[in-house]
C-alpha cells in the first residue's frame, strides 16, 4: 500500500461483515479484521475476500466471521479461534497489539495479505516485524498489474495443486528491506519471476528479489502480498492457493544473500517535443538532467534540472519547457531558445505529471500522494494551488482552454477552466490511466487500465461515452490529422483503433507483448507501440491497420515523442538513454555521444 494509504480516506462504509455457518460440524473458526476506511482498492479487495472465504467456509466446513471492529482484536473475542485474518491493514493500539501478541503465543495462527504487512519507520511495532521474518516495506510498483509469479517449495502444504509458476491477476508489488529471505527461520514459498521486469507505468520496479508468499516458521504464520483491488479472485490457481493457506493454518497441518531492489519513478511524458522547434526534450531521473535533441536528432545539450525529473510538458507559444522534478518539489522552467533553466518554482512534495493550457498560458502540475493541483502562470511563474479532490493524478492533457486531469482511484476526471480556474468533475469509471485530446474533433479520450475501457469526453458539452478496448489499456494517442485514437493495451499485447468520428471501433493490430507507451505520426500516420518489457517498438501503418515491422532498443523504452514534421521518433529507456527511430527507414540510431 505504500504511502498511497495517506491520500483521501473517502468515508464510505460498506457493510461487507460477514458470518457464514454451516450445517456440518465446524473443523476449525476463523476470525478476519479488515478497515473500510482504507485505501479504495483495499476496501475492494477485503469485501472480495469476505464473500470468497464465506463461499469457502460453506464448501470446506469452517466458521468464517469478519469484522471491521479493531477492537474485537482482545483476548475474550480471539478465544475459540484457530485462525485471524487480516485483510488489508494491521492494528495501530497497543492494547491490540499485544493481545494479537499472545494469540499467536498461545498457538493462535495468522494470515495476511498485502497491506496487512505494510510497515515503516512510523510502525514502530519491532515484534510484528520479527514476526513477519524481518521484512520492513521498502518499494513498491503502480499501478497494480498482473505478473508471473514462481513457486520456491512445492513441498509445502500450502503449494498443492499449484503449478510452478503462474500468472497472478493485477497487483501492487512490495519489495522489502530487509527481504524476509535473509532470515533463516523463514521459508520462501513463492517469488515474483524476475522476467517480470521491469513492472510498472510510474513506479516501474527495475529488479530485486521479491517475494510473494512465506512463513516465519517460529510461527504459525503465513503472508501473502497479493491484496489489491477488484482482480485478485480472478485466478483459479491463485484462488487454490488462498484456500490451501486457510485450510493449512486453520487444521493445523537456507539463508541467502541479499539482493537489493531497485525501482525507479517515470512519467509516460517524460520525453515531448517542442512543436514550434522540433526539439526534443527527454528527463535523466538518475542524472537530474534534461537532454535536449535538435529537430534531426542530434544531441544538443544536457540541462541540469530539480532532483529525479519524471515528467515534462511545453508552450511552443513562449517556447518555454517545464519541467517536474519528483525529488525536489519543484518545476524547472526551460527557455527553449537558451536551453537554460530561467526559473524554478516551488510546487510541494512529489510534482508528478504536468499539462500546459496554451492559450490560458496556465501550467497544471499534480502531485503523488496529494489532491493539491499547483497551476503557475506562466507569464509570472507564480504557483497557485487548488484542492481540486483529485487524489494522486497521474495523467493530464489540455484542450480548448480546459486542462483535463486523471487519477487512479477516482470515480471521475477533474476538468480546470483555464479562463477562471473553476472545476468541473466528469464521471468516468476508476483506475483511469492515460489521456490523450483531439484537437480537430474536440475530444478527449481517457483509458481506464482496470476496466478495459476508454471514455470519449465531448470537450464542449463534457457527454461521455465508453467504447470498449482490449484488456488492460494503459496509452492512447491520436492522429490529428484523421482523428482516429490508437490504445495500447497491456495484457491483450494489441493496440485498438478508435474512428474520429463515430467512436467506433474499427481495427485492432497485434504488437509487441506488454505494450506500455504509444505516440502518432500525425503526418504519415504510422504509429509507434512501445514494447518496454520486449525491449522493441512496433511499427503500424494506421491508415491500412496493419503492421509495419518492429524495431529493437538496446535498454528498456518507456517513453516516446515524435516529429512528425523530420518523421523521427525519440524513445526514452529507463536509465535515461536516447534512441532515434528514422519513420522513414526504420533505422535506428543513438543521438547522445558516449555517457559520461
Ligand atoms: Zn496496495
């Protein structure tokens, strides 16, 4: 859950408590806590879980009662039963602290997913980290997103009847450190596949050890991190795997060395193109540096900017870059004429992603964790900000005077009235993803990666209408020129092509797997499908539909620009290296002379 947990709280109650009883003799009793105060996605993934452990429970012949009173976690509650759940987060008092304490040492057995493990300097609970094998939460991926998952000991109870590896539906992946690996008491049951990554379209997991299911045995224990949102009862296997954990812990039935994880934290705006120049402009989060390309791709300079820069954004009307620096709290402004930064405005704790209204002359900046929305103006580069109650936006995109922002948990998109700063708020499904506006039509496109959707916006009258996608979609990009929006979706590995005019769906193309970035050649309409897990960028022709080759990358691509004006596409790796792709050849190139 990571600090995710810090951001609206929304005070909604769902009465999901649960008893399920049964005609037959009870083999053992089961007790779980969860908070419906929590994250959205962990509220979900409890009320998911009650109806799951109380079809069980009926089928397997054990009591199964839930609760969201924390403070039935006593010694006269726990009494009678074998095993406690905890669903989606763990006690914060003292008194249930120990009393949860001596449960377990009186032989009491526990089970927990995901956020129920969540710990940090501020848990200041030292036995339940023993008792979880020494894992402290270190990082994360986002979004949640499904992954191969490889099992470490096929020999323990809780491993029957599952295959050695499997594919576990959308998740948020933990990282921990100290991994619990490294304890010798503990038994690794199943690890994340390091052929996952990387993982992730902003918190992008590069590598590390990540394990997935254990135990403590000094205890009767087990974890899982799987627990996050409304696919996880979505796997078969997955679901026998739950069900071996309950049936195992409620009847009773080597050290390694260390390998650190590493992440990183991008924007799929990392890299733009300045229109009015034809520069291309592409952040170095490692190096705190902007890379600058000229209109022909060659390397122009490299601008020292804030800390870990995530994402960019231009005015080719004052030629002016901005730039969103994630390590520092703050935008660089970049004089595209100079290259020089000839500003830095102070915009708070995380600046994310970052939109330009041209004709307001408005920059709107959101930040992680946050519903504070910072607006500069940009004749003045004085900060505003807003609480717009948009939580933790990640996408953003202007059209017609109105900048349109996303985020993931939200039932709506928030749109910013760039004459007079009010808001409007459109319904759209949640788990919102990427943007994309059509200028010619007046219409903006929102993928939903969780519903397997895109809502088309009228920019004028805000009606929307949901066209459906393949699964998973997480980019969009359209062709001003024919009009037609071109989405990439992650699991279906294709891209769906939407008509300009009628929302309709009129081609899917097969491209590389995992697609994750997507930009247009509005000029001779071939389309780049960035493949970031592959290593490849696919090549479609989008008038005919039809693939036009695929293009290797030395490093990871994650993001992508192109000038539709030279046909030359810029791809962004993860450590920050360029690579060009001439739209004309498909040669590729690499436009930044040897790393210093
Ligand atoms: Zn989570």
């Amino acid at each position: 859950m990571s600090a995710r947990r810090f951001l609206l709280l929304l005070c909604i109650s769902i009465p999901f408590a649960a008893s399920a009883s049964l005609g037959q003799q009870s083999r053992f009793r089961v007790l779980a806590f969860y908070s419906d105060t929590t994250e959205p996605d962990h509220i979900q993934f409890a009320k998911d879980a009650v109806k799951f452990l109380s079809e069980r429970a009926a089928n397997e012949h054990f009591t199964f009662d839930a609760t969201s009173k924390w403070e039935d976690l006593n010694d006269e509650r726990l009494k009678g039963y074998q095993l406690v759940i905890w669903l989606n987060e763990s006690p914060s008092k003292a008194e249930q602290r120990s009393a949860f304490q001596r449960y377990i040492e009186q032989g009491g057995t526990w089970l927990g997913f995901h956020a129920a493990a969540y710990n940090d300097k501020n848990t200041n609970w030292p036995w339940f980290v023993e008792f979880l094998g020494g894992a402290v939460f270190s990082i994360n991926s986002w979004p949640p997103l499904p992954a191969r998952v490889e099992i470490d000991d096929q020999t323990h109870f809780v491993m029957t009847g599952i295959p050695r590896q499997f594919e576990s539906p959308a998740n948020e992946w933990y990282i921990w450190q100290p991994s619990p690996r490294v304890n010798q008491n503990v038994r690794i049951l199943a690890t994340l596949d390091p052929s996952n990554y990387p993982i992730g379209f902003k918190d992008v997991l590069t590598s590390g050890d990540l394990p997935v299911v254990w135990t403590n045995t000094k205890y009767r224990m087990l974890y899982m991190n799987m627990g996050h949102g409304d696919k996880i009862f979505t796997s078969t296997i997955q679901n026998r795997l739950i069900d071996n954990a309950v049936i195992w812990l409620g009847t009773g039935a080597a050290p390694e060395t260390p390998v650190e994880g590493s992440g990183i934290r991008i924007n799929a705006h990392g890299i733009v193109l300045d229109s009015q120049t034809g520069k291309f402009y592409a952040v170095n989060p490692s190096k705190d540096t902007v890379t600058v390309l000229d209109r022909n791709g060659h390397f122009v300079s490299r601008i020292p900017v804030g800390k870990e820069p995530v994402s960019l954004a231009s005015n080719p009307d004052t030629n002016r870059v901005y730039v969103a620096n994630s390590g520092s709290g703050n935008v660089s402004v970049v004089d595209g004429h100079t290259d020089k930064v000839i500003a830095t405005v102070a915009v708070g704790d995380l600046p994310y992603t970052i939109a330009v209204n041209r004709p307001a002359n408005k920059v709107y900046v959101s930040r992680t964790f946050s519903d504070i929305t910072v607006i500069i103006d940009g004749k003045t580069d004085t900060p505003t900000t807003i609480k717009a109650g948009i939580g933790d936006a990640v996408a953003a995109e202007s059209l017609d005077n109105a900048t349109y922002m996303t985020s993931f948990e939200s039932l709506h998109l928030t749109v910013f009235d760039g004459k007079n700063d009010r808001t409007a708020k459109i319904e759209t499904p949640n788990h919102m993803w990427a943007i994309a506006g059509s200028p010619a039509r007046n219409k903006v496109y929102a993928v939903s990666v969780g519903n397997s959707n895109v809502t088309v916006i009228d920019g004028t009258s805000h009606a929307t209408r949901t066209v459906s996608t393949g699964e998973s979609p997480c980019a969009v990009a359209v062709d001003y020129s024919s009009g037609k929006a071109f989405v990439a979706n992650f699991v279906s590995n294709n891209v769906t092509v939407i008509d300009g005019a009628s929302d309709s769906v009129v081609g899917t193309m097969s491209v590389g797997p995992k697609p994750q970035a997507i930009a247009v050649d509005s000029n001779n309409h071939k389309v780049y499908v960035v493949s970031t897990h592959e290593r490849t960028v696919t090549v479609l022709d989008g008038t005919k539909n039809s693939v036009l080759g695929t293009v290797k990358v030395e490093k990871w691509p994650f993001a992508i620009a192109v000038n539709s004006q030279t046909h030359l596409a810029a791809v962004l790796s993860l450590d920050g290296d360029l690579t060009l792709i001439d739209g004309t050849t498909m040669a590729t190139s690499s436009p930044v002379p040897p790393r210093d």
